[in-house]
C-alpha cells in the first residue's frame, strides 16, 4: 500500500539566507506558518518591485510514525525558483525551477528527524523566468507530501513521474481506441486495469476500446481511469480521455471531427492577499468563474501550474495551453533549465486530456534578438515534446513586433501572437490588419491569438473612453472590437484574453493600482466582473441566460443624454428607465440605447424572466473621482497644436523625427525610460527593441505622450522646448 501524508503545518519559516545546520539550529525562533505559503503575499502585490527575492528556509521535525514505511520519498509541488532540501544534516536535493514536482528519497530514518528546505526566488542568470510581467513568489506554495512506499513500487524519483503513462488513440472512422499503458518500477510483473479489462505484463499494456465514449470539451468531458498495481500493493492511477483533434489553416481547431473554435482566456495562478499560495476552493472557484463566462479555453501562463488545475480542467472539458517559464528574454545559461521544465511539464502532465498543445515560450524575442542560440533552444525543446509525446502539437507565443517571416516560426507546429494594438501602441484595426495580413501571406500556416487585453480599474469612467485612461468604459470598447474581429476570422484556431483575472505585476504602477497588471476581466480579489467579462459571457455561454446592463458603477454622468448598453446573450431587450419603457431592440450580444438624463434614475433591463438593475444620476460637474489622469481628462481639447512653429520641432513630429537628431533625441529619450519604467520590467527591458522603435517611430510624440497618460503642462513645457530647437 502507498500512503500518503500532506505536510501542511508544524513548518517554521526563517527569513535568512543562512546555512543549513544554522536554520535547523535556530528553527525555533523562526514563524509558525502552515503551507502552502509564500513570503511575498504582502510584498509582491503593493508595487515598487521591491519584493523580498532571496533565501528562505522552511524547517519541519518529522516523527518516525509520520515517516512509516519501507521506502519513504518526500514530494514539493513547487518551490519557487530553486531549492535545496536537507534531511538529518544531509543535502538531499537541489531543484531549479519553480513551477514543478520534485521528489527525493529520505533514507536513514532515526526517531525524530528534521527536514529543512531552503527556497530561492533571487535574480539567476540560468533559472527562467527572470524577466517577466508577474510577481515571482518565493515560498513552498503547493503541497509537500510524504509517500511511503513498499520496497516494490512505481518509479517516483524520475523528473517527478506519476509512474504511470496513457497514450489514448482514436480512430475516427471506427471511434475505438487504442490505449497504451505504460509503467514504470522495479518489479516482475503489473497488473493494469483499464475499462473493466485487467492485463498482467511487464510495464506496458495495450487495451481496446470499441465505441470510445469521447472526451467531448464542455459538452461532454468523459474520462476514464488507468490503474495499474503491483504484486507489493503499491498502486498508481491515472484518469485519461479519448479524443482526437486538429488544426486546419483555414477553418482553425476541429475536436473530434468537428469544428470547435477555441475561444476562451488565460490564468496565471495567483489572488489578492494570498500571492501564488492557493487553495483547492481557490483553484475550483477560479475554474467556477471559467464556466461562468463559458470559456472553452484556457491558457495556462507563464508556467506549469498546479495539478489539481489540470484536473479540473479535464473534469470541466476546458481545452488547455499548457507552457514552460521561457519567456520575454533568452538567456544564454538558461537553455539546460528550459529543457528540464520542458521534461518535467510533459512527464507529469501527459495524461490530461484537457491539455492539446505544449508552448515552447513567450515573448521570448522581446528583450532579445533572433540569434543561432535562440534558435537552437527553440528547436531541441520542439525535438523533446515531439520526442516525449506524439500526439500533441506544439506552439509558441509570439511579441508582436516579431517580423512574420522570422525563422523561429517555421520551428512550432502551429503559431501564435499576442497583440495589444489598441492598447499599448497603435489602433484596433491594426489587430484586424496584422491577421489578414498574416493570412494572406501564410494561408497554410495555422495562426492564433494567444493574447490581447486592455487594462481596466473599476473606478474609473467614462462616456468617451480613450485607448490608456485606464476606464472600464475602454476595456470594454476595447473587447467589442477584438470580439468581433475574432468572430469575422474563424481561421483564429486559439484566442485568449489577456486575462481573465487581474494578478500582480509588483514592477507595475499604473492605472491607479500598485504593482497590479489590471487587464483582467475580473479583479484579483475576485469580487468584481467588469463590464467587459459579461461581453463575453453573452457570447460564449449558452447555457445562463442574462441580461447585464453596462456601466452601473458609471452612476455620476455629467450630460443631458446617456448611452445605456446591455450585454446580453437573449435577442430582445427591452430598457425601462423609471419603470417607463424606452424601447425594445433586437440584436445580438450588444444592445445600445440612448436616455435623457435629469435627476436620479433607475435603469432596468429585461428580457422575459432576465432583468438587471442600476441606478445612475446627472451631476453638474465630472465625477473627479472616476479620472485617473486628472490632469489630461479635464481637458478635452487638451493640445492645440495651431500655434507651433513648422521650421521647429515639436511635439506634433513623430518620434522617429525626434529621435533623428541628437539634441531631441536627448531630451525625449529620458521622458520614455520613465514612462517605460512605470509599466514594469518587461516594458523596460523590451525598450530598446529595434522593431518597437520602428513601430512608435510612425507615431507622433503627441499620441506616445497621451497613450503614456501625461498631462497637459508637461507636454506644453516639452513642445516649448522642441520649439527652441530649428530643425
Ligand atoms: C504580454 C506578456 C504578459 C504580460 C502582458 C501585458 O505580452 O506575455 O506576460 O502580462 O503582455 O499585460 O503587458
């Protein structure tokens, strides 16, 4: 028999970066926490980017009784970024990368016994990722287990294998599956039981499986289970399901056999308050939230995340994109730890049906340039998924300033970009540009959509949102553009919004928030869905029928009439204002009216047995409070560029302009390293990308300036300089 021990409590947490027998020496004076934990739930979310990255160590006694057993592994699910773990005074593990299961075997058992376990998240040329628009929790911030084993027993020790690997294939024409179990341990024989069938084999089985019944996505997630035992008792088991899919060019993802655009959002793993330290309600409620807005899709960025994540999404038939750390910059070091998470992504998660693509990076040439090493790294981690699972593609998330016709998209099976046009840089046609483009140029390769966003605090408002003023107004708008765009490119086979939560950035100072990336649909803490989360659930989700009207914390408008929006997944809604009724419209997802406003009023929408209510007034003065930059939203017609003298500079030139000569480029490059600053370490470190200068030097200095939220004096103080200056 395995049994199985969660080491929840008895830790004590030393903030030091110490030696190992000085931390077990001085363990008692160090904090009483409980795992799973992380020492940057304060630090890593109030911004600054100053959170505590180093050293720590977590010590625990172990009694002989809590180690029983013939052979006796310790399991970490996740140490953020390398750890070393000590039993009795002996190192028995180093483990870089913080995203994954370890084990090691504890042997020497005496009657009391001290586990100790040093965990580092500090800067590392050779550990990924380093550079990257969330916060890197340190801590031991998944279960850590104890699984006692009989002295014949399925391999633990291998890249944190589950011992057991089922390789489902369909056939389409029959629907029956071939289904191979493979083992692995140090015994004669297993006995493997799939379906009500036992075979008795060395450690591989093939099994039949006429009229599979499939694993469906959301209509019908069926999953069977593998189990396999050994003559000792020891028994592993592993839950897989039957299907078959593919990626068409021209008519995106078909899951078996039929056409299923995947259309759904991405998840990092993190909360307000809690940092990466989650819970098993944390995991279920965000997966709650998933089915809520009808996702069929997740992508689960920038890591791998924790099993029981995986588990639900094969439990609620949620396609996922599952990655390793390798992102944003390419690091010469790094190449043997990116191999190593690769390996250990594949080995513990092969069996999830829910996972049908593995991503290779993202954004990786954003701070560093299309060389041979990048290449060469690309294509051995290409090499091993194809290597280590057959039956699954590969892909990566590419920046949108990678030129389409560079040579590491010809590595992946399928491609991806993330564009934020729209948003950082540029208009929303340009999404719609890049992809007809792209598709025209490459109408045989597979392209998606692997991220695009617009940051949004619910406090702020307004009735003519802008691309930056950080509105729920523009997010929303935002989203509506790229929904439809979507919808009129069924060739997309994945499209992911950046992202359905917002999680911590602690670089970020933005958007009112510290170290908040605030692109998420629903806030980190989980309690608000804003506006444009109920765009998306009108379009995606079948089954709860709604109607929600748009904007009900807008309440203080200062103008005599007012657009009412109502994102609704029923054709008709009809809008009462004051229990008047305004009018009835047809339509699909988006149904817009327009009201006078004098006064307090209640608005409701309905449609048959949906309604939803709100209550907004006319004020005489803008809300401030609804503004971020207060200084560039009070001015409508906040530049008047009239008055510049041609012969000179000024800040109506674009920024290539400026920076084509050296005293204005003196003067504006300082402006944007601050601004860049502001956004966080990747927007920092992807600066000086040649293709991102190219772009923004099309733009004026006027529109980078309004995009970077500066107001109005600053940006005449910067013209009156330029105008000094003759061109
Ligand atoms: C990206 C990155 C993601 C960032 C996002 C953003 O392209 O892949 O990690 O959080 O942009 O919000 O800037």
């Amino acid at each position: 028999m395995r049994k199985i021990t969660v080491l929840k409590d008895g830790w004590k947490f030393l903030k030091a970066d110490i030696p190992a027998e000085t931390a077990v020496k001085y363990a008692a004076q160090g904090e009483d926490v409980v795992l799973p934990h992380t020492w940057n739930a304060k630090d890593g979310q109030d911004g600054g980017n100053d959170y505590h990255r180093g050293t720590c160590w977590y010590v625990r006694t172990l009694s002989k009784e809590e180690l029983a057993g013939d052979r006796v592994f310790l399991e970490i699910n996740g140490a953020n970024h390398t750890a070393e773990v000590w039993f009795n005074g002996v190192q028995i593990a180093h483990h870089e990368g913080g995203y994954s299961t370890f084990r090691a075997e504890l042997t020497d058992i005496q009657d009391e016994n001290v586990l100790a376990v040093s965990v580092n998240n500090a800067d590392s040329d050779r550990v990924y990722p380093q550079k990257a628009d969330f916060t890197f929790y340190g801590g031991l911030y998944r279960e850590v287990r104890i699984i006692a084993v009989p002295e014949e027993h399925f391999e633990l020790l291998k890249d944190g294998t589950p011992g057991i690997k089922v390789t489902p294939v369909v056939d389409p024409e029959t629907g029956t599956a071939e289904v191979t179990v493979e083992t692995w341990h140090n015994a004669e024989s297993v006995e493997i039981t799939v379906n009500g069938e036992t075979k008795h084999v060395q450690n591989k089985a093939v099994f039949t499986i006429p009229h599979a019944h499939l694993w469906d996505g959301v209509n019908d997630p069926y999953l069977y289970t593998a189990e396999a035992k050994l003559a000792s008792g020891d028994a592993v088991s592993a839950r897989f399901g039957c299907r078959y899919y593919r990626c068409d060019p021209e008519k995106g993802f078909f899951l078996n056999g039929k056409s299923y655009p995947l259309r759904g959002v991405s998840r990092h793993q993190d909360r307000a308050g809690k940092g990466n330290a989650l819970s098993i309600e944390d995991h279920r409620s965000d997966m709650e939230i998933i089915k809520e807005i009808g996702a069929n899709t997740v992508r689960l960025a920038h890591y791998q995340h924790a099993q029981e994540f995986y588990d639900l999404c094969d439990e609620n038939g949620i396609v996922v994109w599952a990655e390793i750390p390798y992102i944003t910059m390419h690091m010469k070091n790094g190449r043997e730890n990116t191999v190593q998470a690769m390996r250990e992504l594949i080995t513990q998660c092969y069996n999830h049906p829910s996972i049908a693509v593995w991503g290779l990076s993202n954004e990786i040439t954003a701070a560093s340039a299309v060389d041979e090493d990048l290449l060469e790294n690309h294509r051995i981690l290409n090499d091993l998924c194809h290597h280590m699972d057959s039956t699954r593609l590969t892909t990566m998330a590419n920046v949108f300033m990678l030129e389409t016709d560079s040579p590491i998209l010809d590595i992946p099976d399928i491609n991806s970009y993330n564009l934020y046009f729209g948003w950082y840089l540029g208009d929303l046609d340009q999404n719609d540009e890049f992809f007809d483009e792209y598709h025209a140029k490459y109408p045989d390769r597979v392209i998606g959509f692997s991220e695009y966003g617009a940051d949004a605090n619910p406090a702020f408002h307004s009735s003519r949102p802008e691309r930056s003023d950080y509105t729920e107004e523009y997010q929303a708008l935002y989203h509506e553009h790229i929904w439809k765009m979507i919808e009129d490119r069924p060739y997309l086979w994945a499209t992911h919004v950046w992202n359905l939560f917002d999680f911590a950035a602690d670089g970020r100072d933005e958007g009112g928030k510290h170290g908040e990336n605030q692109k998420g649909l629903v806030t980190m803490d989980r309690r608000t869905r804003k506006d444009a989360f109920y765009l998306y659930k009108a379009a995606w989700n079948k089954q709860e029928k709604f109607v929600h009207l748009y904007g009900r914390r807008y309440e203080n408008r200062a103008e005599d009439t007012t657009e009412i929006k109502v994102y609704s997944n029923c054709d008709t809604v009809t809008l009462f204002v004051d229990g008047k009724e305004i009018g009835t419209k047809n339509g699909h997802l988006v149904f817009t009216f327009r009201i006078d406003l004098n006064g307090e009023h209640e608005v409701r929408a309905v449609s048959g047995e949906y309604t939803d209510t709100m209550t907004i007034r006319r004020v005489s003065e803008p809300d401030e409070s609804y503004i971020f930059n207060k200084a560039a939203g009070q001015v409508t017609n906040w530049f008047d560029a009239g008055e510049n003298d041609p012969a000179c500079f000024s800040v109506e030139d674009t920024y290539g302009e400026l920076l084509g000569n050296e005293q204005t480029k003196a003067i504006i490059s300082g402006m944007m390293e601050k601004g860049a600053s502001e956004r966080g370490d990747v927007a920092a470190a992807v600066k000086d990308n040649p293709a991102l200068i190219r772009m923004m030097s099309r733009m004026t200095m006027l529109s980078l300036l309004k995009q970077g939220g500066a107001d109005e004096e600053s940006v005449r103080q910067l013209n009156r300089i330029l105008q000094g200056i003759r061109k």
